[in-house]
C-alpha cells in the first residue's frame, strides 16, 4: 500500500515536525498533553500496544491500530520501522484518521469524534480571553493613556569632559564625596597660631 492516503498523510505530519514516532517520544508528548492520537501499528508487539494505550488514556486521547505493519508505518515516516506513533496536530490527526476510515468503515467513530474536535479547536483561534475581568474599562469608558517618561534636555544632558588637541585625557578635578560615611579629615590648629590671631 504504498499509495495509501492515510500513511501520506503520517509522512507530511513527519517533515512538519508534527508527529512523534518511537515509545519514548510518544510517551513525552501524551505527558504533556499535546498529542492529539495514538497510531499503533497492526503487527506491534503487545507490551508497545499497551504502553500505547496507556500513555493514549493518560492523554485522554484515541488510541488507534492502523491496518499496516511496522515496515510500512515505517517506511512512510522515513524510518526502517515503527511501531508507535503520534500527531500533534488536530488538524493532521483528523485529516489521517478521515482518510482511514474512508477505505475501512471501522474507523469512523474516531474520524467523527477527531472531526468535531479540530472544529471546535479551529472556533476558538483567534479569540484572546482578558486576563482579568474586573479591569477590563467599561465600553463607555476611554483607556488611560500612561504618561512617557521625558527625555533628557540638552541642559540636563550629561556631557562627557573634552579632551585636548594632543588625545590626552583631561585633567580631574576634585569632586565633593557623596558618600556621607566618607572620612573626613580635619586639621587641628595648633594653639599658638590662635594666640597669635
């Protein structure tokens, strides 16, 4: 079946970086809930079907064994053999599974069930909800603008010291400390320098 729908279908989801193929990558993408089915190949051993199901039932998605064997899951994908895979993308897996179940009447519980999710996941983009709905401005109501910070004035601007003609540095000059823990050094007068006043 190498012109089989469904199995071109898994092999575009491949180069768009859209399906996950091998037990540990389909066990991390149903871990963190973005695969959107589980695709088991006919001739899988029973502990990877399992695990499968497993990992499909944690995600809460449909765990689904195709009519191929591993070579030509495989081979679709561009890999010597797979046994298990996943998409990620509803719009793929719904896609895949309708094509499945055009050739095998079986399938259309869960090409129906793929179909009306990617309908509802489709509505809802493009809508942003508001973070906080008590501040939201009423519609009568105009926003606030916030006031920008000023620039600095070419009187406030600080200028950096001029250097000489020859590229030498500037001279420093003494600044007054900041720091109000600095020491100070005093210098006593001597007593007869105020005798002598």
């Amino acid at each position: 079946m190498a012109n089989d729908p469904c199995l071109g279908m898994l092999g575009l989801a491949r180069r768009a970086g859209k399906l996950a193929f091998g037990d540990e990558l389909v066990r991390q993408l149903c871990a963190d809930h973005k695969a959107r089915c589980v695709l088991v190949a006919a001739d899988a051993g029973e502990s990877t079907a399992k695990k499968a199901a497993v990992y499909a039932a944690r995600a809460n998605v449909p765990c689904i064994t195709l009519p191929h064997g591993k070579d030509e899951l495989g081979a679709a994908i561009g890999k010597n053999g797979c046994a298990v895979c996943a998409l990620s993308d509803i719009g793929m897996a719904a896609a895949a599974i309708g094509k499945l179940a055009a050739q095998h009447p079986q399938y259309e519980a869960v090409a129906a069930q793929l179909g009306e999710k990617n309908v509802r996941i489709r509505s809802r983009r493009g809508k942003k909800k508001p973070r906080n709905r008590e501040a939201q401005p009423a519609a009568d109501e105009k926003p606030v603008a916030h006031a920008k910070p000023q620039r600095r004035t070419d009187e406030r601007r600080r200028t950096a010291p001029q250097r000489s003609g020859n590229g030498s540095r500037p001279t420093a000059q003494h600044k007054p400390t900041k720091n109000p823990r600095a020491k100070r050094v005093f210098h006593r007068k001597s007593p007869r320098s105020e005798a002598e006043r």
